[in-house]
C-alpha cells in the first residue's frame, strides 16, 4: 500500500518531489486553499498527514494527527480553517484546525462517510454514506444533518458545480451518477 505522495510537474512531465508519510494506505488528499499544506488520510494508520509545503519548492516538515478509524474520506473548507476527515470504520468524521494541526471536533454522521465534499460558499457539506447508501448533507456551522437521501447505491465520489447549485454523486456498483 501507499505510504508516500508525490507532485507531478506537468511542464517538466516528471514526478519533482516524493515525500513518505511513515504511514500505512496514504489515499485521499487535499491541499489547504493558501496552498501551504497537504494533508492526506492514512486509511490502515488512523491518521492524517499534514506536509508543510508553504514558500518551498518541496515538502518540508510533516505532522501525523490521530482520528478516528479507518480515515479515507477528506476535505478542506473553502477558508482553509477546517479540514473534515470521514472515518469508514467508526462513522463519524472528525474535523481537525489546520492551523494548529489539533482534531477540535468529532461527531457522527453515519456508518461508512466514504466522501466528503464542502459546498464551494462553505455553508454545508456533503457526505456520501456508502453502506447506507445514503447522500447526507451537513449543516458545516452547526454540525447538524439537513438531508439524508437514499439513493439506490453505494455513493462515493462527489462534484459539486461551481455555483453550487448542483451536486453529482457517483454509484459505486450502478455505473451511474445521480
């Protein structure tokens, strides 16, 4: 499994840094909207990796941050000051403050959030619950569920059109997106 991430540099076509987590199953990542840090989920480690990369050509110092079990799903709020990891195998989703690499909050949304997603104004977001087979979407201030739907297959990854009016969810399994 995966225990590294790396940048591709599409003018030079080539792989221009490598940087190891120490973690096991590195998967989801994302990088904060300043463009500073990189944090990935460490699905067989139940961490999150926080990689500095501010004002560096390459990555510099790196942070593991514990959450919960089995952390695969991941997004960054539009104002860079949470970040929101899904926990597959406790159901819940713990949101950590990149500023201070500090898990600030956990709560539960439902079995398996394989996928988070923030609305582009960063006033919800958006879960994909994939053995409920459901769509939930969060109120992000609050904490609190809005909408919980069915969706007749297992959801996973989410787009959201730049207006945010829109949200598309894939089903795993159906070959389709809703």
């Amino acid at each position: 499994m995966s225990r590294t991430v790396a940048r591709y540099n599409p003018e030079k076509g080539a792989v221009d840094w490598v940087m190891g987590t120490g973690q096991s199953a590195t998967h989801m990542l994302v990088i904060t909207p300043d463009k500073s840090k990189i944090f990935t989920a460490n699905i067989a480690s139940d961490t999150v990796t926080a990689i500095n990369i501010a004002g560096n050509s390459s990555p510099t110092n790196i942070v593991q941050i514990a959450v919960g079990k089995l952390p695969e799903a991941i997004d960054v709020s539009p104002d860079g000051k949470e970040l929101w990891v899904g926990q597959n195998g406790d159901g819940a989703i713990s949101i950590i403050d990149p500023a201070t690499n500090k898990v600030k909050e956990t709560f539960t949304v439902g079995k398996v959030p394989i996928r988070i997603k923030f609305t582009p104004d960063g006033n919800r977001v958006l879960v994909s619950d994939a053995t409920a087979g459901e769509f939930v979407v969060v109120d992000a201030r609050t904490r609190k569920e809005i909408k919980r739907v069915t969706v007749g297959g297992t959801p996973v990854g989410i787009q959201i059109q730049p207006d945010g009016k829109r949200a598309f969810v894939a089903l795993t399994g159906a070959d389709t997106v809703k």
